[in-house]
C-alpha cells in the first residue's frame, strides 16, 4: 500500500515482491512501553518489540517522519525486531542514552542497539543520523525489518529510490537516507529486509537526513561500532560530572540523563516533553503539543541540573533567554510568552491533525500550543529563581542580565494583583490563582536577594512593598478557614497541589500550623497512595471534558514537603512508592492513571526534575 498527499491509503501493490508478515505486536503498546534515544536535536521513541512509533527530523519540533503512536496506519514506523516468537527486555547501556532492545527465544539470544551519535556530529557536519546496530549474541536468530516513513505527519507523499546500495526517500519537506548492511527491498513506498545472524553476527541500519549540504554516505559495521563507542564516551563523560552520590543515584542519574536528552544544543533551550498528544485520558481530548520551551519548565529544569553539578546547562537557558528571547514592553500578557518555539519564536499556532486517530483513538491531535499567549504570573518567580540560583551556584550574572531581571520585577510589582490562567493552564477563564500569587511573591524576594547579596542597584522599597502586600494578601485570601488550608483562588474552598511549593520557595515555615494544617487536608482530598491530583476538576471546571490522572511532579512535590515537615518516614515511603510507577527504564510521561499506567506526553521533563529534587532534599534529610 502507499500513500497520497492527504496521508489516506492508495493502492500501490502491483508488481510487489515478497511482504514481510504482520507485526506480532499491540497495534498501540502502552506509552510506558517506550525507551528515548537523542542528540541534543530531536528524539526517537523505541517500544519494546524494537519499532520506533515516533521520530522527528532534524529537531524536536520538525513535523514527524515516524508516528504511528499516533495513528498506527497513517503515522508510519521503523520496525526492527526478532523474526520468530521471542520474549523481550529492553534497558539502557549504563550510564549512557544508548538503548538496548533484547529478544530472547528458543534458538538464540540477539539485540538491537539504537542511538543517535551526539559529540559534534549535527553542529559540526549538519548530518542527523540514527543507528540501528543488530546483534546476535547466543545461537542464530532470525531478523525483519521494515522502514515505513510517513513524512509531515503522513501529510507528505515521497519517492524512493535504491542508490548504490542505499535507500533513499524524498519527500517535498525532508529527504532521508537509509543504509544498511544487508540486502533490502522495496515495497511500495516502504523498505523492507529479513535476515538471519549467527553469534557474534552484526547487522547495521543507519538513517540520515539529507540536504544543507549532506550527502548521503554508508554507515558499514566498524564505523557503527566507532560511532556506538564514542556516544558512549560522551555521555558517560557527560554524566561525571554530577555530585548526586545519594541513595537513589540511579533514579536521578536516568532523570538528568533524560533532561539533557530533551535539551536543544543549539540554543540551550529545554523543551517540556518529547512528543505531542499522548493523551490525558484515554480518548478524551486533553492531548498537548509539548515540544517547545516553557519558560516554567525550564527553569525548574535549570534547578534541578545545577543541585546535581551540571552548570553548563543553565549558562546555556540563561544565554537563550538572552538571544532568543525579547521582551514585550507593551503586550498585555506582559514582557514573557509562557512559552517560546526552540529558536525563541513567538506563535505557534494550535492546529488539529484531523487525519490521525490519535494514541488508541484519543483525538484530537494537535501541533503548536494555543496557550502560548495566556497570562501565567507564576512564569516570573519560575524565571527569576532560576537566575537568582544560577547567580548562586553557578556564575555571578552580568550586569545587562540584572537590567533585564530588574525590568521584569518592576513590571511584576505593577501587575502581580490581576487574575490570570494559572500554572495548570486552564481555559476556563481567568482567576486569582493562589500559586500565581506566589511565585510573584518569589519573583520580588529572590531579586531582593541577589541585590542584596551583590549590593546590585534596586528600588527596594517599592519592591519590598509590593513584596509584603502578596503576601498579606495570600494570608487573607488565599486561606479558608472552613478547610483550614490553602486553596486554588481567593475566595473559594477549592483544594490545589499547586499550593505544595509554599514550603518548597520558602514562603511558609514548612512547620507552620497553617501549612501543616494544609498538607493535612491535600493529604486527605487530593493524594490517592501517595499519587497526588492537580485539582477537582468538578469543583472548579478549567474548561475541558474528562478527567486526568495523578500529576506525577506533584506527587514528587508532596514528597518533598513531607520531609521539609519532618514527616521522614511518610516522605520516604511516598518516594519509593512513586519510583514504582516509572517505566522499566526509569522513565515517566506526566500522569499516572487510575490502573497505574502512564499517561500524557513522554517523557516529561516536570516530572523527573521534580524527582531529582525530591531525591536531593529527602536525602540530605535522612543523614
């Protein structure tokens, strides 16, 4: 079968030779089911049986060239697997992003290594690659594989041509070469190999973009092995540097390794989550393009690396807000987008791809981002936090990085007091979210303190005012006396996790009877076993049908505010407790739902920084 322009099935059978049989795998494996290889670029996402469902070219953000989890017909695959029944186990290459796919049966033992080669390869050459290293490692085994590419999300139909023994696929938008070291065949549009490896038997597959300058050049077997150990050598480098030698070093070191996966190396900027639309709810339509800079995530994202020694990597957010981030002087929304593309572009467009079924029917599909110009105050004290840790632990900031930070504080003390659309990003309406008000409050204090520390020029007393009168406020609105807590928005009993930071960014004694007296009541309203909701969403709608799972960096939140209340034993079993819901890998999308299965984006950059920091402080707790 091959496919027309609008992605729909066209009849392109005849003449076909042999055709491969049917995968022997769930047309959408779980989203847990994935292992995340990258360059600092893009991401591939491998299941378990060895397809690759998900692959944008040349960066994160690039429209699909793999995304069959998103629609198993339409979306297209890289299909590498065990030819015959066999069970499987995946894992990384310890200490590395190197993913290792194992397929175990009666007669032998082989497996798939899959990277994307990292040290210089896209900056210095412009060549993308991605390395598919086959295996036989006991006995004989036989292999298949089939490279179906759908480019522009399966909008895009291609040619292909076979090249001096290379495969070439040519889309108006993209051009890729595919080389490997056994014979392939066409089939339609698609490519297709089997093959059989006796032990210690190798068989390479390797995909390049082409164009800007590459050319299409084989990767034969000693060149994949140069290329398998010098991405090994770059990651584990890379890894050394951190300082984190706690108790669950491995949890935290897979959760810096994946942060630095969903960082783009040009610019320094971290996106929130590696793929679009992995839903919310099964079926139900909260199914987000995540794949852009949020100012919040990143920040948070810079927190976490510089606790673990990685100082690199904020220098290098705080040089992309510098280059690629413009402040809006007159905007409404105020001088910072919630969100930026990875070249620090303003509009990204929400469009649905009506032409995909979405993950197991979840519809609709969705690239850009359509909250990209809502009002989020919390963004600032995200921001101005990261740069006050940044001045801390990592270099002391330059004087034109504190004019810029001193603008921002100025317009913060001016428009703090106004509703917004909150952190959780509703479209229901603005309000006067409790967590906004907050981390206002954070953007004031943390650049009073970097004056303070640094005797830089400030108009302290106006901030100070400004200061003191969230905090009062929050104190008086923010608190019902009918809950005893804290809630999600002045004047009303509405319950939200949110409100964990309060100990978190030191606006509360983490001892305080009105915050204990809080965690008390989200411990008994919104934490299911340790797992914790965002909020009720019957008792205070956002706008949108259907419910979500647990928010997995809540649950990581709630751990660390049990053990700033002292409350150790409850923290550690919480944490353990969560660790159990990552995938086999260590990985984790954005929610748990109800049957502990992931759900939403994946993997999700909230929740392992939040891990990372759950980890550091509950450590250094314990003794």
């Amino acid at each position: 079968m091959g496919w027309d322009r609008d992605g729909e099935r066209a009849d392109t059978t005849a003449g076909s030779a042999h055709r491969p049989g049917p995968a022997r795998v769930p047309r959408y494996p779980p989203i847990a089911d994935h292992g995340l290889i990258g360059d600092l670029h893009s991401v591939a996402l491998v299941d378990t049986g060895g397809t690759i469902g998900w692959y944008c070219c040349p960066r994160f953000d690039s429209p699909s060239v793999f995304a069959s989890i998103l629609d198993a017909d339409r979306g297209g695959s890289f299909e590498l697997t065990a030819d015959v029944p066999a069970s499987t186990r995946q894992f990384y290459f310890p200490d590395t992003n190197v993913l290792i796919t194992r397929f175990s049966a009666p007669d032998g033992v082989g497996e798939v290594q899959d990277f994307m080669p990292v040290s210089g390869i896209p900056e210095k050459t412009g060549r993308h690659r991605l390395i598919r290293r086959v295996r036989c490692v006991r006995g004989a085994l036989p292999f298949r594989a089939r490279v179906a590419p759908r480019f522009d999300y399966g909008r895009q139909s291609h040619g292909l041509s076979l090249r001096d023994g290379r495969a070439v696929f040519e889309s108006p938008s993209l051009s890729l070469s595919l080389s490997a070291s056994v014979p392939v065949e066409t089939d339609g549009p698609d490519v297709w190999s089997e093959f059989k490896l006796d032990e210690g038997g190798c068989a390479v597959f390797a995909l390049d973009r082409l164009g800007d300058g590459v050319e299409p050049q084989p990767c034969p077997v000693a060149e994949a092995e140069e290329e398998f150990a010098a991405t090994v050598a770059y990651w584990r480098r890379w890894l050394s540097a951190s300082r984190y030698r706690g108790r669950w070093r491995e949890m935290v070191h897979r959760s810096a390794l994946t942060l630095k996966l969903l960082t783009y190396a040009p610019t320094g900027g971290i996106v929130a989550a590696a793929t679009t639309s992995l839903p919310e709810q099964i079926g139900g339509e909260r199914n987000w393009d995540y794949r852009y800079v949020w100012i919040r995530d990143s920040a948070f994202c810079v927190y976490a690396l510089l606790r673990l020694g990685f100082s690199e990597e904020a220098a290098a957010f705080m040089r992309f807000l510098s280059e690629h981030v413009s402040r809006r002087n007159s905007d409404p929304s105020g001088p910072l987008q919630i969100m930026y593309g990875l070249d620090g572009r303003t509009e990204l467009p929400e469009v649905e791809l009506s032409h995909f079924e979405g993950y197991r029917g979840s519809a609709p599909v969705r690239t850009g981002n359509g909250a990209v110009h809502q009002l989020q105050l919390d963004i600032y004290g995200a921001l101005i936090d990261s740069v006050y840790l940044y001045d801390k632990m990592g270099q002391p900031i330059s004087s034109d990085h504190w004019e810029e930070i001193h603008a921002l504080v100025d317009w913060v003390c001016d428009n703090w007091d106004q509703p917004d659309e909150g952190v959780w990003e509703t479209r229901g309406g603005r309000k006067d979210f409790v967590y906004s008000r907050l981390m206002c409050w954070v953007a004031i204090e943390r650049a009073m303190r970097m004056a303070g520390h640094r005797g830089l020029p400030a108009d302290t007393l106006r901030w100070q005012r400004a200061r003191d009168a969230i905090y009062r406020q929050i104190m008086r609105r923010g608190w019902s006396s009918r809950l005893r807590a804290f809630v999600q928005h002045f004047d009303d009993d509405v319950l939200d996790a949110s409100v964990l930071m309060m100990p978190l960014a030191k606006f509360v004694s983490p001892t305080d009877p009105k915050w204990l007296s809080t965690l008390d009541a989200l411990g008994r309203n919104l934490v299911s076993d340790s797992l914790v909701y965002r909020y009720d969403p019957a008792a205070s709608p956002d706008g949108l049908r259907g419910q979500d799972g647990t928010f997995s960096i809540c649950s990581f939140w709630y751990v660390e505010a049990l053990t700033r209340a002292g409350r150790l034993d409850e923290a550690r079993l919480a944490f353990e407790k969560m660790l159990t819901y990552a995938n086999h890998l260590g990985l984790y999308a954005e929610e748990i739902g109800q049957t502990g299965e992931q759900l939403g984006n994946f993997p999700q950059a909230f929740t392992h920084l939040a891990l990372i920091s759950a980890a550091f402080n509950l450590d250094r707790a314990l003794g």
